[in-house]
C-alpha cells in the first residue's frame, strides 16, 4: 500500500485526558487524578474523528492514549463514532481498578484494533515502584493474559531506563508466555516526570536495540518508539554487520538462556515513521504537535485542522526532511531509514532537527 507520508500521517495519537489513578515517575503526561477543565468535549471529539477522516482513505489508524482513556466521559460512544466512519482505532488503559475483564470484553465487542499495557520491569518491586500503586505488575499480566485469550490483540509497551536494562530478557519472556502480539519498546525521553530517572547510555541503547533484533525472532513483532535507530541495527543484523557490543551480547545470551534459540523469522518491521513524519499528537486540549514527546506545539484544533496542521505548519514540514537534520544525523548514511528521534534531540539541545545523542552510530561519510 502507498503511503504519502507528505499528505497524511499513518498514525494519530489522542490524548483524551489527562486523568489517571496512576502515578508513574516517568509519566509523559504528569497525570492527574481528575480530567482538566479545558480538555476537548465530546462534540469537539467527533470533530477529530471527522478530520481524520478528511485525511481520506485509507485513513490514519486512531490511537486512544491518556491520561488513562477509561476516565475519558463518553469513551465508549467515541469508539462507536470512530467505528462507523471506518476508523480503525487502538486504545491504552492504565492498569487500575477501573479496567476488568468485563471491559476487557468490551473492548472486544467494540471490535478495537489493538489494546497496549504497559511493563516495565521483571518483577513487581521495580514496576510497582515506577507506577506508584502495589499489585500493579501483578494485575497487569493477569490482563494481558487474559486479553489475548479472548482474542484481543495485544501490545505490551515497555521503558528502557538505566535501572532495568538487565530485566529486558525476563520480561520479553514473560509477556510471549501471556500470547501478546507486539512488544513496543521506548527509549526514555527526559519529558514530564520522567526527567528525572536515567537514561541507558548511548552504547546500551545499541546493546539493547541488538537484543531486540534478536528478540524479534520468538514469533512477537518487536517495534521501538523514539529509537528510530533500532531500524538500523535490525538492518545490520540482517547482513551480519552489528558490533560487537558487551551489553547487547549479555542480554542474548539471558535471552537465549531463558528461551534457546530464535526459531522464527524475525518481525521488526515498522513503517518508517518518526515525530512529525507519518504520526502526530492531539493533546487534551487539542494542541496538535509531533508526538507526544515533542512538546512543539504547531497549532490547535479549536482553529485549525488537523490536515492544516500537518501538511503545512513549518514544524512538520522540516521533520519530514531528513536533509534539513544536523550533525550526525544529517549526514548519516542512515538517515532516510532512521532519522533519529527529534524528541531527543529537542530536550537536549532545543532543536529538534539536532542529531539524536542516544544513538551510538558513528556515520561513514
């Protein structure tokens, strides 16, 4: 299928509020316990479904974030909506009392897409730590499982931190045994609360994109969110150029330890999108920017739309240059196929067309 990543995204993420019972240290959002009082209504909420249909066929897939999406008043109606205008659409629910198996079932009748959890550690003392509410790693498996059993497709999405870098191989193990579909791993962005934990050093975030490569051949499709570099290295494991790397080579070897052997054909593929090319972010209060770690806001949707935004504001014209990047970036020999993550780029420097200091790549022209 053709794809003008120029005219449409592939991918709208919405922040349908930013209420969560949640407290995590690495919370994107910096959540809170009830909704804002200027978060999009529901009426402004069928506008978006609108727009995005505007994009025209085959429309961008609708991801449904928070905040926590099951404190989102009129979330059920809104999934309705998408459905009938034939858009597909995903949702991400904190793992908290208010999500049950019923509504697991639920979700199933509403014929959603794809459901994402999240894990982060190998144990519940490091993830319930992180999430700030016990039993939260614990619950999060027993729904995972169960959602994949009924027949929903599941994502488990993961943090690469400093602290659980050597978890990665148990908790790979851990969701493939409970049936998931997809493990999205993200490469800390120092944004929200989260900029304050530490970040993997551009070396283990090599040594981990190499055991994802690895990882990618246990029958789990293994995709990253701002470590476009990942595509890199699944491309140098292909041809057998990876380098050698102490920590990649530590955590395939738990790997293989844990599992044995890949015995599948690796599932790494993504389309080629980073921040600003192929995706975007609708905030709760419809400010449309990059992604959700971007914090570049390029317009809003109380006055623009979101086609305006996205094919026209300077913000989203250069990120879709990879000739427009700085330093290694741009001149990598990679950089149609990674890009780097401008997030990154941003927080560090305040430019998001800087190069991306968490890759380890040194380019060769």
């Amino acid at each position: 299928m053709s794809w003008d990543l120029n005219q449409k995204p592939i991918l709208v993420f919405w922040e349908t509020t930013r209420a969560c019972d949640l407290a995590c240290k690495h919370c994107r959002a910096s959540a809170m316990k009830t909704p804002p009082p200027d978060e999009l209504s529901h009426e402004e909420g069928l506008r978006v479904l609108d727009q995005i249909v505007e994009f025209g066929r085959p429309y961008p897939i609708l991801i449904l974030t928070g905040g926590d999406v099951l404190k989102r008043s009129g979330l059920w109606e809104m999934i309705r909506a998408a459905k009938e205008r034939g858009i597909a659409v995903a949702v991400s629910p904190s793992v908290t009392p208010l999500l049950t198996e019923e509504v697991l079932q639920r979700f199933l009748a509403a014929e959603v897409s794809a459901i994402s959890f999240s894990l982060d550690g190998s144990d519940a003392e490091g993830h319930d730590a992180l999430r700030g509410v016990p039993g939260t790693w614990e619950r999060t498996l027993q729904l995972a499982g169960y959602a994949a059993e009924i027949g929903l497709r599941v994502q488990i999405n993961t943090t690469v931190m400093k602290w659980n870098l050597g978890q990665l191989p148990t908790v790979f193990r851990l969701i493939k045994e409970k049936g998931v579909d997809i493990w999205e791993v993200f490469f800390l962005i120092h944004e929200g609360r989260g900029e304050h934990l530490e970040a993997a050093t551009p070396e283990e975030c090599e040594g981990v994109c190499q055991f994802l490569a690895e990882a990618a051949g246990y029958g789990l499709t293994v995709r990253t969110v701002e470590a476009p570099f990942f595509r890199r290295v699944v491309q140098q494991h292909k041809n057998g150029q990876m380098q050698p790397n102490p920590l990649g080579a530590e955590l395939v070897e738990e790997l293989h330890r844990q599992l044995g052997p890949p015995d599948k054909r690796p599932q790494s593929r993504s389309a080629l999108t980073r921040d600003g090319n192929g995706l975007l972010f609708i905030s709760y209060r419809g400010d449309v920017t990059p992604s959700g770690f971007l914090p570049v806001v390029a317009g809003n949707l109380r006055e623009q739309t979101l086609a305006e935004i996205y094919r026209e504001q300077p913000a989203f014209v250069a990120l879709r240059a990879a000739e427009s990047f700085l330093g290694r970036c741009g001149s990598c020999d990679f950089r149609q196929l990674c890009g780097g993550s401008r997030a990154r780029a941003y927080t560090t420097s305040g430019n998001y067309l800087s190069e991306d200091p968490a890759c380890a790549y040194t380019p060769v022209n």
